[in-house]
C-alpha cells in the first residue's frame, strides 16, 4: 500500500490538515497518511521545496508526497502531478518541486484538469483538500498519472542560484548552503559574511576548535552546513536565505 505524505504551510490550529485527511480517507479509507510538516513559514514555497527535497527519499518508492504551500490558489496556476526518481508528487505548479525536479531529470510532469476525481463543490481557497488531496487518494488506489490530465513540458521553477548561497536555515540555526561535495571537490575552506571558516567537523558535537566558533558540515540533506556547537549559526554571523557563501 502507497504511504501520502502532507507537507503545508498551514500548522495545526485549524481544520485545513484534518481535512485534508478526510479528503483522503472518502476517497481510500485504508490510506497510510504521514505528515511531513505543516509549519513551513506563510507562502514561501521556497521553504517547502528544500523541505521536500530533504525529506522525500526517506520514504519508500511509490510513495505519493502532497505538498501544498499555494500562495496563488485559486487562480490560473496549474496543478500538477509529477513522477520523479520513483516517487509521486500532487501540488501546484508554483516551483515547489523544483528541487525534484533538478535531482531527477527523467521527471514528467501531468496538469491536472479532470475534473471527476475533485472532490466538489471545489473551494477556490482550498484545493489542498479539494483537488489535491482526493487526487493522491486516487494515486493511492492504482490511477496513473496520465488519468488526470495531459503532459506538462514547462513546470515553474524556482529561480535558484548557480552560485554559492544560503538556501535554508533549520530551527536550530543551522545554515544550509547548495554546496555539493562535487562543488567543493576544489576548495578547502568557505567565507559567509566575512568569516572565514576552515574547520570541518563529522557530527555537531565533535570536541574540536574553540567555543563559538563556526564549523562546516556535511548534512544530512547532501549540501555543506555552516554550525555553531549549541548555538544559532545563523545569528552568530547574522545570515539569512539568499545571502552568498564564497569557496576558497
């Protein structure tokens, strides 16, 4: 059976996650639901796909992720459907999947247009539950996805940097850059804000260097971090996402 992963922006204070559960459930009551998260920060679907990217290959192949971070629901933006490195995605094509799409080349993509596997009357403030929720339910059944619409050759994308930058910082403060180890394969050393920072470390709490001092770290999501040993990296060098990294 197909797991359905939720990833929102919606947190857990009112009825948009249960219903979205309930939308599932009426159309496959015998649904595995796994959340993600619901607290990506308001609208920024930025968040969402680097969350999505982090998360999704720890889940089994075939399963269905449905993330929903949707500042233009309700208007002419496309919903879609992608299959990518043997996993399924359901949510609007606002470059949420971009990321997927950059690790997985081969990915297609299907604009969801028929209108049969909605649940009705469609909300046009919530196609989480109307439209994208009773289409991964309806993945999770066996429906291909071709059944809900016709190929997408040009998915948004989000515009993400060739150079070195900040793309994300985690709640401990961590600072997630989109260095590679390909990308890093020549250099020795990075410098975000003017610091320089040559120690590199294999586990957060490794004894080594000074106290307060930043450390480069491979993480878990497969791009080079910057920490700080129990302490905000992100405020130590008053970073934020977007702010560029230089490789020495």
């Amino acid at each position: 059976m197909r797991a359905i992963t939720l990833l929102t922006d919606f947190g857990t204070a009112d009825y948009f996650v249960g219903a979205m559960k309930g939308a599932i459930l009426s159309v496959n009551s015998q649904a595995v639901i796994v959340d993600i998260t619901h607290e990506i920060p308001a609208q920024d679907v930025a968040a969402g796909a680097f969350t999505l990217l982090a998360a999704h290959d720890s889940f089994p192949k075939g399963t269905i992720h449905v993330a929903v971070v949707d500042p233009g629901v309700g208007s002419a933006r496309r919903g879609v459907v992608v299959t990518a490195g043997n996993h399924l995605f359901v949510g609007p094509d606002n470059g949420i999947f971009t990321f997927v799409y950059d690790r997985n080349p081969s990915f297609e993509a299907f604009h969801i247009t028929e209108e049969n596997y909605f649940r009705h009357p469609v909300s046009t403030t919530f196609h989480g539950r109307d439209v994208f929720a009773p289409v991964a339910a309806a993945l999770s059944t066996g429906v291909v996805p071709a059944s809900f619409g016709a190929a997408i050759l040009d998915p948004i994308r989000l515009t993400i940097s060739t150079e070195p930058e900040i793309i994300h910082i985690d709640r401990f403060g961590n600072v997630v850059t989109n260095i590679t180890r390909d990308q890093f394969k020549n250099s020795t050393q990075l410098i975000v804000n003017g610091t320089l920072i040559s120690a590199f470390r294999n586990f957060y709490g490794e004894n080594v260097g000074e106290l307060d001092e930043p450390f480069a770290i491979w993480g878990s999501a497969g791009f080079l971090e910057i920490a700080v040993n129990g302490r905000s990296a992100a405020k130590l060098l008053d970073v934020k996402r977007g702010d560029q990294v230089m490789l020495t």
